[in-house]
C-alpha cells in the first residue's frame, strides 16, 4: 500500500511530550517521504468528528523542529471520547443511534487518510485500536 496521505491527533491531557512528539512525525515523514500529505485534527477526536482540521504545508515542516522546544500540543487538544455516545449528541458531534467508531472511520475515508497517528495516553491509544 502506498501511503498518500497521513494525520496526526493529540488527545487527552496535557502534557510535555505532545508537542515534540508531533514535531518528530513532521520532521520525519519530510525526510523520508517528503510527497506524503500531512494533515492535523483539531482538538483530538473532536477534530476528527467535526472535520476541523489543518494541512501541514512547507512553511509549517520547515520549522515542525521548533516543536521540540515547547509543551502542550499545537494542534490542540480534548478529551471528547468515541465511546461516550451520551456526550458526543450532546455535542453535536454524532446524530442519536449513530456508532461514533463508524463516523469517525467514515470522516478518516472521506479526508483519504491512509495513516492516523495518535498521540495521547490510555485513553486515547485504545481507541484508536478500537477504530482499527
């Protein structure tokens, strides 16, 4: 499989790592396959479900190493949840009786994402193995 187009998430808390950790895919993906599109989603999984998401373009991988200088995440944060029906419909984010798993893997179809990397905790890294 040739990879055209991947995605990065931060979710859950803050912390230190987040930024760096982002920063390193930048950096990576530029030095070794530089033609592979990069996009972030806003916010976590938020991002994802609303669709708010950002394109990593050249000025931004030019400097993706300045990210290691700084914590947090750039790309934002939440602790939306795909497993937490009750929330997400109050959010807005799905319709009543829709699988939040099948929504989100939808969206990662429809933006022609053939990597997601999530990064995160727990929390987060299960369910990106419940969205596999």
């Amino acid at each position: 499989m040739t990879v055209k187009r991947v995605a990065l998430l931060t979710a859950g808390g803050y912390a230190p790592c987040l930024s760096s950790a982002v920063g390193g895919l930048i950096e990576r993906y530029t030095e070794l396959v530089p033609d592979v599109e990069i996009i972030a989603y806003k916010h976590g999984y938020w991002g994802l479900l609303s669709g708010e998401k950002l394109v990593v373009d050249d000025e931004v991988r030019a400097k993706a190493g300045l990210l290691h200088n700084y914590g947090g995440s750039p790309i934002g944060n939440s602790r939306v949840k795909l497993t937490n029906t009750a929330d997400l419909v109050k959010r807005g984010l799905i319709q009543e009786g829709e699988n939040a798993l099948e929504v989100a893997a939808n969206k990662l179809k429809a933006d022609g994402v053939d990597v997601l990397h999530t990064i995160g905790g727990d929390d987060t890294n299960t369910t990106a193995a419940d969205l596999a």
